[in-house]
C-alpha cells in the first residue's frame, strides 16, 4: 500500500523535472474581474475567510486545520458537482456510492445516509438532514460558476456552530449579486453526464440593489454494476433559486436569497422499508421524486468602534416521494450574532439561535415519540484574547445549547494561536462537541425486508428513546508555513476521543402474529454502545515553481480504534475501523501558450475494508481554453485510469461503480 | 493502547517525511509567487490601479510615466508575489505601461512613481521616507500607524473589507494632486510634523 503511494511521489518528482513551461497562480481570473472594478465596488469586496471564528479572519493565522476550496479551483477540477468539488480537499473522504449518492466525511465515521458527525452549510443555512442524521448530497446543488469558496474545518466547530459539528464543518460561501453581474451560461455532455446546463443573469436598479436569478437542469446516465451491467441510478434535476444584496445604507446590509429543486432519481435498495397493511410487496427498485425549497433572509448592520451584529432566519423543506417512503422535513431557523471589541485586546462575539424541525412520514415507519417537531435553542459565546499584539492569541468559546433529546449540552472549547513571525504559525485546541441522535435513531421504528425466500421475516430497526449524545473530547494541534515565497505548508494532528458512539445492537429473533401474516423479527435497536480512538494527520502544501504553474498536494492518515461499551451487545452494524488510512491526492495547474490550461488531478484512497474495496488510484485530466474572459471551454477526462472501480459498499443501496467519462463544456459570459 | 498509538504514529510518519524531504529538495529555486492571503493583494493592487487615475503628479514626472511608464517599486518583503507582475502584463494589453520594481534598493527609489513599503520595513520607514522627501513618490503601505509616520495611503482592514487612510500633508508635500473624489473615499489622517 505505502509502496503504492511512494511511486506516485517518484512519478510527480519526474514531471517536475520534465515540465518547464512557465503556469500560474490561479488569481489571474479575480485580478481580471478586480481591474473591472472602480474603488467603491473594491471598498465592497470580501477579503479573508470566516469559517474558523464565525467574524472575518486570515486564514494563515486561524486555530484550527482548514482548507480552502477556491473558484478557480472549482473551475480547473472539471467537476460538475459540489461532492466531487470536494475531493481535493486534504482529509476528506469523497467516496460515490452510485450516481446520485456520496459518502463524505472527513476524520472517520464515512457512512452513506448517516456520515453523521459532519456539518454543512450552503450560505448559512444548514443542509444536515435531521430525519437522516446526515447529508443528503444528491439533493445539494446551485451554480458552481457562482460559489466564491468552500471552507473545510476538519475537527470540531462545534463551540460556535453547535451540535452535529463534530469532526468537521463545510461551508459553501457563494458570490454576493454585486459579484455576480451580466449573463453566465454554461453548458456541457458527456458520456455519464449526458447533457447539463445553466443559466443565470445578474442585474441591478440603481447602485444600491443588486440580485441575480439562475436556472439549471442536469440528466446523469445510469451507472454500471460491478460485473459490467446498467444499474438502477439515473437522475434528472432542475433547480433555480435567487440572491439579492441591497445596501440599505452604509451600515446596513439585507440578503435575500432562496431555491427550489426537483430531482427524480432511482433507486436500487437491497431493502426496503416493509408495512404489513396492504400492499405489502416489497418493491426493491423505486422510483423517487425529492423537491425542495429553502428561504433565507439576513440582515448585516455595521455599528460604531468596530461592532456589528447579524439577524439571519431561515426556512427550508424537504419532501421525498416515491411508491414506498413520503417524508417531509421542515426546519426554520433563527439566528443572531454581535460582534464587539472590548479595550485593546478582546475581540468578542456572542450569539443566540433558534431551530426547529419537523417531521412528517407515511405508514411505514412507526412514530414513538409523541411528537417528531423537535425545537433547540442555543447561545455562543467566544472570545479572542490577544496575549502579545500579532504573536499570540487564546481563544475561548463554547455553544449552550438544549435539544429534545439529550437536553442541555455545553461544547467548549480553548484554542492557542502562536505567530512568532508572519510566516509561521502553530495552533492548538483541545475541545468537547456532541452529536444529538437523529429522528431515526431516537423515537421511530421501522421494519425492512430480511430474506425473501421461506417465511415473511422483517429487521425491525428501532429508535426507543434510550440514546444520547455521542460526545467527543478533541485534541488537536498545527503547523503552517510560508517556508519560501512560492512554497506554503499546512500539517495537522488529532487524537480524538469518542464515547457513547450510537450503533445498531441486535436482540433476539421473536415471532410475531399480528399484524398477519406471521413473521419473525429480528430487532436492532440503536443504543450507545461503543467507545474509542481516533487518530490521525493531514498534510498539504503548495508550490509554484514557475509564474503559471501550481502544484498542490494533499495526504492524510486515519486509523480508528473502537470497543463495545457493554459487553452483551453484539454490535451489527458497519465498523468504521475498516476505512481507508490513507488518502493522497496531487494536482498540478499549468498555463500555456495560446491561453490553453493543462490540469491533472490524481487521488488515490488506500483499501476500505469495511466495504470490500480495494484501493484505488483515479486520474482527471482538464484541456481548457479560455481565449477572452467571456468564453471557456473545457475538455474533461474523469478516472481516465480504469473502465470503472467502486468507492463504496453495498449495504443499503447497490452499489454502482465510478467509470471512466468525458465530458465537454463550454461557458459563456456577457455584461 | 497508547503504545500502540506510537507505533501507529511512527509508521504514519515515514510516509508524510518522505513526501516532505522530497518536495524541500525542490524548494530551492526562488519565485516569486502569492502568500496564503492573495486574495487580499489581488484586491490591494486593484486599489493601486484605481489610485493612479486619482492623483496627479507633477509634469515632469508625468511626462516620464507617459513615455516610459509607471515604476511601481515594492520595498522590503513583497506580500503581492507575482501579482504585481501580472498585473503589468495585463495593463499591457491594455496599453497602460506598468513597470515593476520588486525589493527596490534604497537607492534607487527616487526613481519610483509608486512605491509600496512592506511590513518588513518597518524600522526603516524613518530613512525610507528621508530619501523620498524631495521626490514626486506616491508612498503607500498597510501597516498601522504607517499614515501617521508620512506615508501617503495607508490600508486597513475594517469588517472584512479593504480600506485606506490619506495622510494629505505627505501627499502635498510629494508634489501629488489628489482629486476629492479619492479624498472622500479614504479616512484623512492627521500627519506628525514633517521635517
């Protein structure tokens, strides 16, 4: 495996040599749109990165290990959708389990409904499922042309972000209406992506009042199976959505922005939700249509001697239908957030929300709550001390926060920040974060077909109500250096300790005679059954050895070490000690002549024995052309190095494996 | 269990180290190339594009700005990287001659239009600031208190936006006309006494 690993360093080291053609950097496109710009809209531009400490700060000075997906880099993946966007990221865990579902986590625990310790947000709305302990990837789109970054915290956010915000936080930044002006349509097909488009238009009324409107649809082919057939996984999508931006004032900033989609996927289950009222057939390949819709508004106010606050509320809804399963997912949400500064050396932010979700479901599933709205409310506080003016900082925070089903939970944290010199800078944190058990896993039951043949015998999976939170104690600490002007270095290492880890624990197989017929059941019932370790380290760095050529590299180690907690238990779901140890990925950026780019992205995952997959190496190749800002077009090759090879395992859904494919695209921008 | 976590650790690192050593044997060759913060820079140097269509300098120096260009110089440590540089490249295209001087020596930055004085210098900007005194220099810089000191245009950080304080005094005294739409966008700063 290592060895594996070392030739593809062997291989890169060779090309270093053998390319000599002058690259770039990847800011030449922003300095195009900022020589565009006169001084007001420049005094209206974002400058840094907000994740880390939920107020504007540099990334290279931030406590903790992030990344930062940018557009460009967006642009010259040749991805076109947010999941495969985020394989670059060092530490992330990007595997496809068939065309329309992702499994993405980083730092362990990647499972495909429930990668469950995990937070997203799509500009400030969180797109964590409540019903399904996770992220649901295949519904999660907008318009890649229009995302200004993503920022990835491995590790836990969840002092400022809350619970759920366990062993990392994404989020997905996109442009303001203001950055998004004229007309943008970008189209493409290919060979799995058989034809997707977008559209979008951005104007204003007046200099105040700026908003954009977009459109896009995508119709993706089915999937291969793993002995070379068609699988059951093709999906069609559209979705449009809205931004606006008004500037009420000098001080005062409103956003509104919303979407609405509607995906019609397949789905090829291994089993299936079971009702013994009528018609009990089990229908093992469906059909489904999801739709959804989300509103949010946010109000900005700048106030005097550096303070502001934000009032943001939200309301997103989520409906899934097909012959089987109807489900919707309401959630709205409040927030509000002051920022100040107290004397010379305390920069404080402190903040309250509101969240509340409901949730609706057919027959097939058995409520045993009284209720399944669910309500939380939190308060944040978190102060930045400096110690020595820009050398040494202490940050400390937590998130109080009560929910329905473990009540009050407090995520601390304290992190250290040591910048002895503008290039260099060392980071620590030790902090508590908690993941709340879902719907699923704490008040609902439901059967799913066990074998067909013989007698009717159900698995009855059960939430009764006797889960708490999984808790995690973190410790981390990192390295990052500007070590030459053209050569920075990010490390990180973690050791993280997990209790009360939620998994399925099987009873024994009762009979049961109503409702009829008679059938066997085998309970699994969700209980916090495991403990441990995890542990692990990420690297990346970049180099620019010339103007117009970039390289970057991302590697990450992870091993996870588990135990049952009570020994009765036989613990029968996944385990997540069998997921890869190594991730590796290297991309290099190449400018030539005639305003054509060369990328080359190559990733390799090492075996993932709890799925049965081995490990694998993909390449993806970009030829673009970009001869005038207006027009681009890309020549996309994806896993050029196999006919196809799965990412992940086969347990509630068929797999479908990842093929090789080409796709073309082509975008066009006028004012 | 912990033992065996040094274990893990040891054969975790090998791999990383290799990468590390391979990748520093590389690192030899100077660029020069962005910080982790372009972002901002790139932003920076759209402001000193802008500025130059805000203040006028004096007509000779006018003069050699339109037959040979601009000197932007940079002094000290460059937090732009090749941003400057594209930057150039693309006003070239445009017919706007750019030329770049990157870690001016302090000789020769009499010779400047432009001159941006890095963090770095901090302890020098007294004598910097000596040498350009006589001379039609636009001196600008982001380092608090660098406005107070004389330097022309300084930036500043405020909510996540770029913005910039004028010190008028050390303009006028540079020989630099200044248009009052640029005086009405930036923080006037009252200058120390200028010797």
């Amino acid at each position: 495996m290592e060895t594996r690993a070392h030739r593809f360093v062997f291989i890169f080291l060779l090309l270093f040599y053998q390319l000599s053609v002058l690259a770039d950097r990847g800011f030449s496109e922003e300095l195009d749109d900022v020589l565009e710009m006169d001084l007001k809209q420049l005094m209206q531009m974002d400058v840094l990165v907000t994740s880390v400490s939920k107020r504007p700060q540099k990334l290279h000075e931030a406590a903790s290990a992030i990344y930062v997906v940018s557009q460009e880099d967006i642009r010259r993946s040749g991805a076109t959708n947010i999941p495969e966007t985020l394989r670059m990221v060092p530490g992330l865990l990007v595997a496809k389990v068939d065309q329309n579902n992702y499994a993405i986590s980083s730092r362990g625990f990647n499972r495909q409904t429930t990668s469950n310790k995990l937070l997203v947000l799509i500009d400030g709305r969180t797109v964590y499922g409540p019903g399904v302990s996770g992220v649901r990837w295949v519904v999660q789109d907008t318009m890649l042309e229009d995302i200004d970054r993503i920022e990835v915290i491995r590790g836990p956010g969840a002092a400022l972000w809350g619970s759920n915000a366990v062993n990392g936080v994404i989020n997905i930044i996109t442009k303001t209406s203001r950055e998004t002006q004229g007309t943008l349509l970008a189209g493409g097909a290919g060979t799995e992506e058989k034809g997707f488009g977008s559209l979008r238009y951005g104007g204003k009324i007046g200099e105040k009042f700026h908003y954009r409107v977009y459109g896009k649809y995508r119709d993706r082919d089915d999937g291969k199976n793993s002995d070379g057939r068609e699988a059951f996984d093709e999906k069609q999508m559209f979705q449009s959505g809205f931004r606006s931006d008004w500037q009420v004032s000098t001080k005062d900033h409103l956003t509104l922005q919303g979407d609405y989609y509607e995906t019609q996927l397949e789905n090829d289950l291994r089993s299936e939700f079971v009702s013994f009222a009528p018609p009990s057939t089990i229908l093992i390949r469906n059909e489904e249509t999801d739709t959804g819709a989300n509103f949010i508004a946010r109000w900005n106010r700048a106030l005097e001697n550096d303070s502001a606050f934000k009032l943001q509320a939200y309301y997103d809804r989520v409906s899934r239908n097909s012959n089987r399963i109807n489900t919707t997912v309401h959630q709205l949400d409040m927030e509000f957030q002051y920022d100040f500064r107290l004397g010379e050396r305390q920069d404080i932010s402190w903040g309250l929300n509101y969240h509340f979700s409901g949730f609706d479901t057919d027959t097939a599933i058995q409520v045993l709550r009284g209720s399944q709205d669910t309500y939380s409310f939190g308060l944040f506080i978190h102060d930045e001390i400096t110690l020595i003016p820009k050398t040494w900082s202490v940050i400390l925070g937590s998130k109080f926060e009560h929910n329905e089903f473990s009540g009050l939970e407090i995520q601390p944290n304290i992190r250290t920040v040591w910048t002895p010199n503008p290039k260099h800078t060392y980071w620590a944190a030790v902090s508590r974060a908690v993941r709340i058990p879902g719907a699923s896993e704490d008040g609902l039951q439901f059967n799913s077909s066990g074998a067909s043949a013989g007698p009717p015998f159900v698995v009855r999976i059960i939430g009764d109500g006797r889960t708490e939170a999984e808790e995690l104690l973190a410790y981390e600490a990192g390295y990052r250096a500007q070590i030459q002007e053209n050569f920075s270095l990010d490390i990180a290492g973690y050791v993280f300790q997990y209790d009360n880890l939620i998994d399925l624990t099987t009873g024994t197989t009762f009979i049961e005679t109503t409702p009829s017929p008679t059938h066997a059941v085998t309970p699994l019932t969700f209980d916090n059954a495991l403990k441990g370790e995890v542990f692990g380290m990420e690297l990346s760095a970049e180099w620019r050895p010339y103007d117009s050529w970039r390289l970057a590299l991302g590697y990450s180690y992870n091993t996870i070490d588990l135990r049952l907690t009570n020994p009765s238990a036989v613990s029968s779901a996944e385990n997540p000690e069998g997921e890869p140890n190594h991730i590796f990925n290297i991309r290099s950026y190449l400018e030539l002549p005639h305003d054509l780019e060369f990328d080359t992205l190559l990733y390799y995952v090492s075996e993932y024995t709890e799925r049965e997959v081995d490990g694998y190496t993909r390449l993806d190749l970009r030829l673009g052309w970009k001869p005038t800002p207006q027009f681009e077009l890309s020549l996309i090759g994806q896993n050029l190095l196999e006919d196809q090879h799965p990412e992940f395992g086969n347990d509630i859904q068929f797999r479908s494996e990842v093929e090789r494919s080409f796709i073309a695209k082509a975008t066009f921008r006028f004012k | 269990m912990f033992e065996s976590f040094s274990m893990k650790f040891i054969r975790a690192s090998t791999f990383p180290l290799i990468v590390l050593l391979s990748i520093s044997v590389f690192c030899l060759a100077p660029s020069f190339a962005a910080g982790p913060d372009s972002r901002e820079y790139v932003l920076k140097a759209g402001y000193i594009y802008n500025f130059t269509k805000f203040i006028k300098w004096p007509d000779r120096a006018n003069g050699e700005i339109e037959k040979k260009g601009l000197n932007l110089c940079s002094a000290g440590e460059d937090p732009f990287g090749n941003i400057l540089s594209k930057l150039a490249q693309k006003l070239k295209k445009k017919k706007n001659k750019l030329l770049i001087i990157p870690r001016v020596s302090i000789k020769k930055m009499a010779q400047c239009h432009i001159l941006f004085v890095s963090q770095s210098e901090e302890s020098r900007l007294d004598q910097i600031l000596f040498r350009v005194k006589e001379y039609p220099v636009l001196v600008i810089g982001d380092t608090p208190g660098y406005a107070e000191k004389g330097v022309g245009i300084n930036f500043y950080l405020q909510k996540n936006k770029i913005r910039f304080e004028i010190n008028r005094e050390a303009l006028k005294k540079a020989g630099l006309a200044v248009s009052s739409e640029l005086l009405n966008l930036g923080r006037i700063v009252p200058g120390r006494k200028m010797r």
